[in-house]
C-alpha cells in the first residue's frame, strides 16, 4: 500500500507483507500489508469478524500467517513475544482464580529461559510502579475477582506494562468501561505512548479518533489512514458514525463496487 | 478416638489418607483452577480399562493400568488443549468405552475377578507398606514439581494465551501436569478407590477456592481440610463400624454443602446490609 511510503524510513517495530489468513478455509485476512513505527498510536477499527483480534494475535505469533510475513522488532514473532505488552480482550478470564492484582502483574515479568523467582524484590517493586502508575496502588493485594471490570482492564495493562515493552496492542481496552472512563482511558494511552508503540483495537469511535495519531480499518482487508487524512475534528462531524460511513474497506463484503483506495 | 488408631492397619489407613490428601490437595487445586474436573473423572474412569488390561494380558498392576491411562489422558489433553468446546464430548466417550473394555476384558480373564466395588472405594484399612512408599515418593516428586514451576503453572493455570506469549512452555507444561495427574490417580485409586480420589481431588480444592487469595495457599489449605476429612471420616467409620471410603467423602460432601449454606448466608446478609 502506497500509505506505508508516507511514514519514516527507518526500520519498522512491526512490518506485515502481503499476509493471508483464513479460519478452516474461511479467508479472515487478505493481502495486509502495514508497517508500524516506533511511537505510532493505531486506533485499528472494524466490524465483529472483521479480523482485528486476528491480526494482532499475527503479530503475537499466536498464530502464524497463511501466506506472507509478519516481523516484530526484526524477529520472527513469537521469539520476541515476551518483548510486547499485551491486554486481551476478555478481562473476565477466570474471575473466581484465587489470585491478586500483584501476582496477575507478576505473571508479566515471566520470559523465556528466566524464571522470576531470580529477582523477585525487583520484579515485585516493578510491579507494585506499574499498579500505581495506572492509579491501582490501594488495590494491589485484591482478589482479581473483587475489582469491577474496569479496575481488572487497569490490572491487565499494568502486567502489559511491567516489563517497559516498546510494543503495546489492546484488544477493545475499554469493552468494560463506561464512556467517562473511556476518555480518561485514552487520556491515559496518550501518556503512555511517549515512550510506547500502541496499537489499540476498539469501538469508540468517536472519543478514540481525538487521541490516536493514526487509524487502520481492517475487515478482511486493511486501509491504513495516516494522521492526515483522519482528524477528530473531521470524525466529529461524523457522530454518530459507523466503520462504514468511515473507511472504504469495511464496504468489501458488500455488493457495492469497492472504492479504488 | 485415638484408640482405633493404636492398630497398624488403622495407622496404615491413615498415613494413606494424609499422603493422598497432599497429593490430591496440591494436583486437585491445579484441576479445579484450571476446570478440568471433567477431565480427570474420564482418566480416573478410563484407568479401570487399564486394570483390565493388566489381568487379561497378566502384566503388572502398575505397567498395564499406568500405560493404558497415560495413553488415553493424553489423547484428551491434546484434545482439551486443542478443541475446549468439543473435549466434553470426547471425555465422556473414553469415559464410558475404558469402564466397558476393562470390564469386557476382566470377564474374558480366566479364574481371578477383580472385585468393582475394591475399584470404586479401594481398600484403605488393607494398605500394604509398600504402597505407602510408593505414594511417599509420588507425593515428594509433585510437591517439588509445583513448586519449582510454581510460576508458569499459575500463569498457564490463570491465562494460558498471556503465558504464552511470555515464552512459558504451555504445550510441554500442560501434557506434562496431565501426566503427573495421570500418575496421581491411577496410584491413589488403588489405595482409596476411584470415588475418593475425585472427592479428594476436587472437594476440598473447591471449598479453598473462595478464601484463598493465591493457587499456593489453596494448595495448602486443600490438603489441610483433606487431612481433617481424612481422619475425621476414619474415626467415623471406626465409631459406627462403617465403610471407610464413603465415610470420608461424606465428611468431605457435609462440609461442601455446609460451606455453600455459609456462603449464601453471608452473601444474603451483605446484601441486605448494602441495602
């Protein structure tokens, strides 16, 4: 895609080239090419089934491309997985484990060949900076389950956080939260993405467009809107609006004639 | 109460129940955590196609029944593993087709019959020594697995994708706790019997679940209350010349159900206090 000449020159933290995916032979993903560069802030938006928690999934290597290649910090990507911070999309994964805000954001400290017990007053200092960074300090001995949705989605971005990753991806952060927590959410993204790559998954459309820097529609296919072309200002005017009223791509399944990109 | 215990076989019986309270305490947390209750249920069920094995073919307890169960456990791990929403399905088949072959395969076995109700609720007063050392060595080889990969385990066991990507060796770690369970059921069976081991396994684990605030104090706290059911169970059996096996899990069942009627109350009489 002629968009990725518009960003920097230099070596991309993520670069997919011309990846195909497909579920049991239901294609998901077709012809995406994107290349992320350090300090980019992606809002990726799409229909459900549109592929987005694939692609980040791709760029995780928890699955592997079809065809095409998908690179991470130079390395193929699940060798350099425990390098990039990452908040799935479900914050409701086993509410009733008997475990504490710490010990979840512990368990990002854990990386190939290196056990945590090695250096654990660091790894636990560490940690209890991630919680209160992100405001979670008077809830680090809680039970996971006795936090509210929102509180355990902060859990989960300080365990993304902990090691510093230089790649950040979340997968709908803000599913759990309401729509004041929203922007304090994003506000909270914008900080952190001084010195973090993010790419975020979401629906909020219209809060998330005045923060980010850049926005990828994906729906099978990928279109890539450099900082240019998608302003708040102009995602305003479309309130309240859709993918569709937005990016051509999420217009590829229907009948209507594919508007030339 | 401590007069029952004066005889050796009593102290048999009851140093088996205390080390098959670790083992189940410390491997039943890791099958509650992680919902595979299922799962072990099949392995236990599955094994008796072992032990009919072992008699038809005149090998060894241990090779026939172990090698059988550790097959069939890791058919369906890779199955859990691979297709969660179909496992369910698969489990219940080996589940009922390894009952039927060990049973088909006792019948076919000319003379000895194993008897079904040994099988079901073991023989726990008849505890030879040797197979306390044997599940002494078991509990000693788990107990120092888990705590060494205490770590990965709790982060598989809370979010196998995460642990993934933070590089823990899910796939080897995953089959390998299978087969520590495997192993866990196939020798506590023959001690206690198939209906104790998945009492054992998940009663207490499951009572620990809810004030434990990490996997290693449910572990402990587990084996603690298998502990107090153990012995409580035996000294009722003892007292009212009943069978040891279903004493246990009685005492294990009452302090389930009592502990949810505790729950309920305390939950209904917050709720009215928030009201």
């Amino acid at each position: 895609m002629p968009e990725n000449n518009v960003q920097s020159d230099a070596f991309p933290l993520v670069r997919i080239e011309d990846l195909d995916f497909s579920y049991s032979g239901r294609p998901v993903l077709q012809n995406i090419n994107l290349s992320v560069h350090e300090n980019d802030f992606i809002a990726m938006i799409g229909p459900n089934g549109g592929g987005k928690t694939t692609l980040l999934k791709l760029m995780l290597g928890l699955l592997k491309p079809e065809r095409g290649t998908v690179t991470v910090l130079g390395d193929r990507p699940d060798r350099v997985s425990h390098q990039i911070g990452y908040v799935p999309q479900n914050v409701n994964i086993n509410p009733s484990f008997p475990v504490t805000s710490l010990d979840v954001v512990l368990m990002g400290k854990l990386a190939p060949g290196q056990r945590w017990a090695k250096d654990k007053a660091q790894n636990r200092s560490d940690a209890v900076a991630a919680l209160s960074r992100i405001g979670m300090a008077d809830y680090i001995h809680a039970r996971i389950g006795e936090l509210s949705g929102g509180q355990r989605q902060r859990v989960f971005i300080a365990r993304a956080l902990v090691t510093r990753p230089k790649l950040l991806l979340l997968d709908e952060p803000t599913a759990s939260i309401d729509s004041r927590g929203q922007a304090d959410f994003y506000k909270l993204l914008r900080q952190l993405n001084a010195e973090v790559t993010i790419i975020v998954v979401s629906h909020d459309l219209p809060i998330i467009t005045g923060y980010v820097k850049s926005v990828a529609c994906v729906n099978q296919r990928l279109h890539y809107h450099p900082h240019a072309e998608i302003t708040g200002a102009m995602m305003e005017d479309l309130y309240p609006c859709t993918v569709e009223a937005v990016c051509p791509v999420a217009r590829v399944t229907h009948p209507a004639p594919n508007t030339p990109v | 109460m401590m007069d029952a215990f004066q005889f050796e076989f009593m102290q048999n019986a009851l140093a088996a129940g205390l080390l098959a309270s670790i083992i189940c305490g410390v491997m039943g947390s890791i099958v509650v955590v992680n919902r595979i209750v299922f799962l072990s249920g099949g392995i236990a069920h599955t094994a008796y196609g072992g032990i009919g094995l072992a008699f038809f073919m005149g090998w060894p307890y241990l090779v026939g029944t172990l090698g059988f169960s550790l097959a069939a456990a890791m058919i369906m791990a890779a199955v859990t593993l691979k297709a969660r929403h179909r496992a369910d399905t698969l489990i219940g088949v080996f589940w009922a087709v390894g009952m039927a072959v060990g049973i088909i395969l006792i019948d076919l076995s000319p003379g000895y019959n194993v008897d079904l109700m040994s099988y079901l609720f073991g023989s726990i007063l008849t505890v030879p020594d040797t197979d306390l050392w044997i599940m002494g060595a078991i509990s000693v080889v788990i107990v120092a697995f888990v705590a060494f990969y205490y770590a990965d385990i709790l982060a598989l066991s809370y979010d196998e994708e995460f642990a993934r990507i933070r590089g823990v060796p899910v796939t080897a770690l995953y089959f390998l706790l299978i087969a520590m369970l495997t192993v866990t059921i196939v020798m506590v069976i023959q001690v206690v019997g198939l209906i104790l081991v998945i009492a054992l396994l998940t009663i207490p684990p499951f009572i620990m679940e809810r004030y434990a605030r990490s996997l290693a104090v449910m572990m402990v706290g587990a084996t603690a209350l298998g502990m107090v059911f153990t012995i409580s169970g035996l000294w009722l059996s003892c007292s009212f010349n009943l069978t040891s096996g279903a004493s246990i899990i009685l005492v294990a069942g009452g302090a389930f159900f009592l502990n949810l009627m505790v729950q309920r109350f305390f939950l209904t009489s917050r709720k009215n206090a928030d009201g």
